[in-house]
C-alpha cells in the first residue's frame, strides 16, 4: 500500500522513481537481442542432396542444419574431423595398459616400503618374492605397450602407402 507523498519533494522524488520503474521494466523471458535475425528463406532439397548435407554437418561436427547451411552460404570455412576408428582402439587399449601400469607402481611403492620400515627375515623373502613378481608384471606390461605402439605403426604405415 502507498502512503501519500507529503510535500513537493517527496511528490517528486515519488514518480521520478516510478518514470525510471516503467522504463527499465522487464516483463522476463528472453533478454533482446540487438541484431535479432528475423529473415527467413527456405531451401527445399532431394534426398541425395540432403544426405550430402548430413553428411557434411557430421564431417564437420555441426549439429544445427541452419547455423552449418547459413556458415556456407556466408562462406565461412569449416573444419573437418575425421575419427580414425584404429586410432581410436589404439588409444583405448594403451590407456588401459597404462592405469594397469600405474596399479603395479602402486604395489611396487607399497612393497619398497615395506621393505624399509623394520621387518623380519621371512617378511623379508615374502616382499622381496612380491617385488619380483611386480617387476616382471611391469615388464609384461611394457612389452604389451611395445607391441601394440609397433602393431599401429605397421597399420598407418600401410595406410600411408
């Protein structure tokens, strides 16, 4: 409830505030844009041309068909991605052969100390026997990351050629 303005100044003051009130009323929804786009033109396509198009947009890695036909027209350059699936098994399997690494220098953390905090003679076999065991899986390891590095360079080598 408003009380009533008591004097000129406060009368003032009192629709100043409610001038400046109307002017920067937002009613919500979307903020305005300044160069909103509200031209339209309509392309019709044959189904070859259309999956051409689709196939363009995937190439590119667009996902919007109008932003993708607008960025041609206009003649903006778009980049193209090429997924290589070899590429991509390559990388999964040596990302896994490389957190099976990092568990093995875990281990081998674990069993060095051990072995330096004080221990018996048994104990002491018993870590060293683990600590050879955690070598040789390191070593498995290693030559499984050198095979499949070599088995890739063999296939982009015939690629290649």
């Amino acid at each position: 409830m408003n009380r009533p303005a008591v004097g000129y100044k406060n009368a003032m003051r009192h629709f100043q505030s409610r001038s400046v009130m109307a002017e920067n009323f937002n009613k919500g929804g979307r903020p305005t844009v300044a160069n909103r786009c509200h031209n339209c033109v309509m392309l019709r396509f044959d189904d070859l041309e259309f999956d051409k198009l689709i196939r363009m947009m995937e190439l590119a890695g667009e996902s919007v068909k109008a932003t993708f036909i607008k960025g041609l027209v206009l003649g903006k350059t778009f980049k193209v991605h090429k997924i290589d699936k070899t590429m991509l098994d390559y990388l999964t399997k040596l990302s896994a052969l490389f957190a099976e690494y990092r568990n093995i220098g875990v281990n081998y953390n674990i069993v060095v100390k051990e072995l330096k905090a004080g221990f018996s003679e048994k104990k002491a076999m018993t870590l060293l026997y683990r600590l050879e065991k955690e070598t040789k899986d390191l070593a498995a390891v290693t030559a499984k990351v050198l095979a499949l590095t070599e088995d890739m360079r063999n296939q982009w080598s015939q690629k290649s050629q």
